[in-house]
C-alpha cells in the first residue's frame, strides 16, 4: 500500500469498543461470552460466503473490490476534477438514494461545515449541492442561487430511469437548451456501462457527454467508493487516493472469521444477536458535526440491506431493525432520556473521535458562577469528549447496551476505514440473516406504483389495480 507510512496509517487505524454490550459491565442485560461462542459458527459461515463471493457481479457484490484496480479511473477523476474546479463556480449532483447520500457524506465529513458560505479563495472549488428530492419548492430554490451557465451538473442514475433524477434531469436539461448551453459542456453523467437511459440520451447528443460508469456488481447504496462518490469528491478537493486506501486497509482489517480480529464480523455479531432478542432499533450517534451524514447515508445501507420480507429459500422472514440517526451532544437534549429510561428495545452505536481538527479553547469567565466557572480552561474538544463518555457510562449504568467506533481523527482515510467496515458489516449481517442483502424490493414497487400514477406508458394493470384499490372514505378523514 502506497499511502503514507506505515506508521501513520496504523496511528489511523478505526477501532470498536463493545464492552458496554456485555455481561461484564452489564450483568444480566448484557451478552454473555458464551453466547457470543454460540454465534461462532453463523459468524464464520457469513464471513465465508462474503469472502467466498467477493467481487462477483451477479451477486452484487463487486463494492468489495473497488478500494482496489481504480488507478486509470482514479487518474481519469482527477483529470476531470480539476477542470471542473477550473472552469465552473457551482456542481450539482441529481441523484437519490445510494447517488446522493454518499457524495453528501463525504462533503459534510471533509470539508468546511460552511463550505458553500466561505470566500471563494478559501473555499478554492466550486459550490456544492447535492439535490435528491423533487421537492418543487427546492428545486426553484436552488435555481435561484445557481447560474446555469457556471454550472456543472453530476447526473448519477445507475438505471436512469428513477423519476426523481430523470425529472430533475429535464428540467435542467431544458434550462441549458433555452439559455443556447450544450449539455455536454454542462453535464457529466454517472451511470450504468451499457445499459440505461443515460447511455441512450448521450447517443442522443453524439455521445459527447462525459461519462463515468457505475460498475455492474455495485448497487447504489454500495457505490460510494466508485465514480459516484468519487468525483464529486475529487471537486471539492478531496483526497480520494486516501479514501480508498482507508477502505483497502479496513479490508486487511477484516481479513480473519475471529470476531476478536474482524471489527466488522464483531459488529455484525452484536447487531445479530440483540436482533434476536428483540431489539429493533438501532441508533447511530456520531459525536461529531463533520459525521451527521456519516448516519444518513448508514441508514440506507442498514435499512435497505436488511429489511427483507423474505430469506434466500424465499421464507416469510420480515427481517431488519430500524436504523435511527442522532447527533452527539446534540440530541442528548432531545432523544437521550428515551434511549436511558425507554423500552430496552435499542443499541446506540456511538461514533467518537480521539482528535478533532480543532481543539476550541474554551477562555475563563463567571469563576464567582460555579455552573459556569467550571468550563473556563478546558477546550470544547474536552467537553464532547467527556459528554461522549459520559452517555455512554450512563446508558451501561442503566443496563442499555451500547459500542463505541472511535476515528483517531476525521480524514479521508479513517472516512474510507469506516465506510467499509459499515458496507462489510451490513453483508456479514445479511449473510447471517439468509437474506439477499443486496436488492431492494421493496423500494422497486414505490417505484412502480409511481410509474403508474403518472400514466407511464406498460404500468395500465398497476394503474388499473390502485384504480380498484377500496375508495378512500371521508368519515376516516378528520
Ligand atoms: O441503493 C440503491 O440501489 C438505491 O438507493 C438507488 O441508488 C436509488 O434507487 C437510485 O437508483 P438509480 O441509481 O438507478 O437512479
């Protein structure tokens, strides 16, 4: 591995702390070793079927390779990125799903949290947005900020033929046309390598919009670390040769079926066996306003992952645990009393950080103010830390399982270690579930049933069938 020393990478390396899941601080709450050694088995065996299928397509499970084999595309990124950075003031990403929330994520983790507000010298790229939502009211928002003409536009659509995208598409697409634009100076798809109709409308402009291809084995939710993420990340600068060297070193990581070796075999275990018991709720808590998206874009790959109707023999099994975002210290004044006194139906996972980029000292004042005096000499960094500590003693104390994921610090290469641990983590999971963790049934019938309510040309049964639906009635109206 080729990035920066060996030292450094190890001083990098993103570790999990499970103690306050187990009997030892919890008693009788807690999980016992010898549970965890009658997992030993299911744990070995998901770990093998991950292993044994790495990198197949026709499994969906070509994201295990992506942290290796990129360095044409990677260079051919760059290149890219720094012409984008040159030439334009705003880039936009059209996309939903694994096509935004990724390239959100990896904005919000590495760059300035006011990027968009900062002086254009300081900031040095490009205003960023990420639109995922045909919300009409946005969409004019965003219009009334951005010159089109100043404008790159990322469409990411593996299919494209995701309504919310493609609607976004046309009327952009429009606004180019009108104001004598070409596309192809103005727009760089991000798609599927043959099929879609993102190739059909290039061939539509002479196949002169720049492309970048989505790879066959690699669902949305699974994307990050491909083009998807990987260019709008490398117009804000970002150091994406570390992002996948983090996830390449993560993967070493997890090279053994021990859980005592494998952090993301460790936490895929302890999520498996609290879902048996019933805990269905499963919140991610990053102390961390750089890693509050880190919990949106887990939520998807959790939540479209596992919840499934049906295992892999096609048995009713309606599998998965809610996945709920939270933000350390933020949410302890809002969500915190419900996670210490509330049903003991939730595992808080907390995301920690050992050094912030900034330390904030916090100056002396009110010392004749105890409540106040106190903070005076200590830094903010202190402060979260200890609050971050200070939770999840509590929550042990009063017998609510929670584990620690600690990032020595928030940079590309610990963002890479964690993305992939969390991708990981989630297929061993769904392994040891029986599941398909990679479709998304579920989100394709939406799909349909919107297809179908917009008149879509081949959706007249679906269409038909809502139409028969029971009438709505007005005395459940209130
Ligand atoms: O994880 C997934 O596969 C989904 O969230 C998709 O990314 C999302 O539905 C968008 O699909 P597409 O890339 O085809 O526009």
């Amino acid at each position: 591995m080729g990035y920066k020393t060996k030292d450094w990478r190890n001083s990098m390396r993103v570790t999990v702390d499970y103690n306050y899941m187990m009997a030892k601080s919890l008693g009788e709450k807690g999980i016992k070793d010898t549970e965890l050694r009658r997992t030993k088995e299911l744990a070995e065996q998901a770990f093998n079927y991950v292993t044994d299928n790495r990198g197949k397509d026709e499994l969906f499970m070509g994201w295990t390779e992506l942290p290796y084999n990129q360095d044409e595309i990677v260079a051919d990124i760059l290149a890219t990125a720094k012409q984008v950075r040159k030439k334009f003031k705003y880039f936009v990403v059209l996309g939903i799903g694994g096509s935004a929330l990724g390239p959100s994520m990896v904005f919000n983790a590495l760059k300035h949290l006011h990027y968009n507000e900062l002086k254009d010298k300081k900031r040095g790229g490009p205003k960023f947005y990420v639109e995922d939502n045909v919300d009409p009211v946005r969409m004019a928002d965003l219009l009334d900020i951005i010159e089109p003409d100043k404008t790159c536009f990322n469409v990411i659509s593996k299919s494209g033929a995701t309504s919310e995208t493609m609607a976004q598409f046309l009327i952009i697409a429009d606004i180019l046309e009108k104001q004598g634009l070409s596309l192809a100076e103005h727009m760089i798809f991000t798609t599927d390598a043959n099929r879609g109709n993102l190739i059909k409308i290039d061939n539509k402009y002479g196949g002169k919009i720049k492309k970048y291809v989505l790879p066959d084995g690699v669902g949305g939710r699974f994307s990050e670390l491909c083009p998807v993420g990987l260019l709008p990340a490398a117009v804000l600068g970002i150091d994406i040769k570390g992002l996948l060297a983090g996830a390449a070193y993560m993967d070493n990581l997890c090279s053994k079926s021990n859980i005592a070796k494998n952090p993301a075999l460790a936490c895929a275990v302890l999520q498996y066996i609290t879902m048996k018991q019933g805990k269905n709720i499963h919140v991610l808590m990053p102390y961390c306003d750089n890693l509050k998206l880190l919990a949106d874009w887990y939520c998807q790959l959790w939540a479209e992952s596992l919840g499934k109707a049906v295992d892999l023999n096609g048995k009713p099994v309606n599998t998965g645990t809610t996945p709920v975002k939270s933000l350390g210290v933020t949410d302890q004044h809002s969500q915190v009393q419900l996670y210490i006194e509330g049903p003991y139906d939730k595992v808080i996972t907390f995301i920690s950080v050992s050094n912030y980029a900034t330390q904030t000292p916090i100056p002396h004042g009110c010392d004749d103010i105890p409540d106040v005096g106190f903070l005076g000499g200590h830094t903010m960094q202190e402060l979260i830390q200890a609050e971050n500590k200070a939770t999840a003693y509590a929550l042990m104390r009063a017998g609510r399982m929670n584990y620690t994921i600690n990032l020595p610090e928030v940079n590309a290469f610990t963002l890479g270690q964690i993305m992939y641990m969390l991708e990981l983590q989630t297929a061993y999971a769904g392994a040891m579930l029986g599941i398909d963790t990679f479709n998304q049934p579920g989100v394709e019938n939406g799909k349909i049933a919107t297809f179908a309510l917009l008149g879509k040309k081949g959706y007249e049964a679906q269409k038909a069938e809502m139409d028969a639906a029971p009438a709505l009635e007005d005395k459940y109206i209130v």
